[in-house]
C-alpha cells in the first residue's frame, strides 16, 4: 500500500473497491480472480497490489467500504430528525431503503455479519464503532429525557441491525413484502413493542 493517498490515487482505489465488493459480492472467496477484478476495475493488476496487500486485504477493505458508505449515510439521514424518536425512525426507513436499493452493499455487509476470519470481524467492529458511539449517545439521551426504556443500547442497536438485514435478505430472497412494508412494521414493532 502506497503512503498518503491523492485525490485521483484515492479515486482510483475506491474504483478498484467498488469493481471488487460487485464481484465478491457474486462469488465465493475462494474463487475470486484478482485478474478478474483488475479488469472489472480498468487497472493492471499490479495495481491492485499498489493498494492492497492481497486478496485478503482487498476482501477486508471492499467490506469496509461498502459497510463505511452504508453505515455514514444511514447516520446522516438519521441526524436530519428534529427529536429523538424521529432519529430512530429515519435509521429504520434509511437503512431499510439503502440495503433495498444497493444490493451489493447488503450482499457485503451480509457477508461481512457471517465471515469468521477474524480480520473482517475486526473491521466491521472498527467501522461499526465509530457509528455506535453516535447511536449510543443518542439512546442514553432518550433514556435520560424519559422518551426510551432504560435498555441497554447495545442490544438495541443489535437489534434493529439484526432485523434489518435479515428482513431485506427475506424480501429479496421471497419476495414476499415490501420495503415499505418492512420499514412500516419495523417502526411499529421496534418503537411500539407488540402489546396493546
């Protein structure tokens, strides 16, 4: 990996990075081609190896990135809410949407919620990180102007990241609802609970 990137290097990488999440996002590890995402990508493959250590470290990075670009618009949405509750709700409605509509990031970040190589599982923590931290202050916010339950912000997020990605895979797998419908039965059941 080169030092300090500029501006069109930086370009460059986050077009080898989006050419490598569309492909790892079709196929297994395993079989990933680093010629076939060179050419996917427009560069030689020498300079893959320019930015990236090896196929691992490409794997690792094209995560990151979809997870980065997924998790830092689901944030900016959520803060454009004038109080709390509204903050939640947008984090429902724009994940929802945002993983509806960029399949690759959701096939990136569901397999990223399934690797067991520890350098993803150490990634994700890092890029989730930086986004809990925002998620928790608000909850504890809540928590303290008596708008949530005292619950433990942690599982809350866990939750609702949870069932989120598993009711996209759902939809897109079966075909069988809606986003709005998701987003419209998350609010329900996440903000509301299940008993009258």
């Amino acid at each position: 990996m080169i030092g300090e990137l500029t501006p069109l290097q930086q370009e460059r990488r986050n077009k080898i990075l989006t050419a490598a999440a569309n492909y790892f996002s079709k196929v297994h590890f395993h079989e990933a081609d680093m010629d076939q995402i060179a050419r996917d990508a427009g560069v030689g493959k020498g300079t893959l190896y320019r930015y990236f250590q090896n196929k691992d470290d490409l794997y690792a990075r094209s995560i990151e990135h979809q997870l980065e670009l997924a998790l830092q618009y689901i944030h900016e949405q959520a803060e454009k809410a004038p109080d709390l509750v509204g903050y939640l709700e947008n984090i429902i409605t724009s994940a929802v949407e945002y993983f509806v509509d960029n399949p690759i990031a959701f096939n990136m970040v569901l397999l990223s919620n399934s690797a067991r190589i520890e350098t993803i599982a150490q990634v994700v923590a890092s890029v989730r990180k930086k986004y809990f931290r925002n998620f928790d202050r608000r909850f504890q916010e809540g928590i303290e102007q008596g708008v949530f339950k005292p619950l433990n912000s942690r599982m809350a997020m866990r939750i609702l990241d949870a069932c989120i990605l598993h009711l996209v895979y759902d939809m897109r797998r079966n075909q069988s609802t809606t986003k709005e419908e998701i987003i419209h039965n998350l609010k329900e059941i996440y903000l509301n609970g299940v008993l009258r």
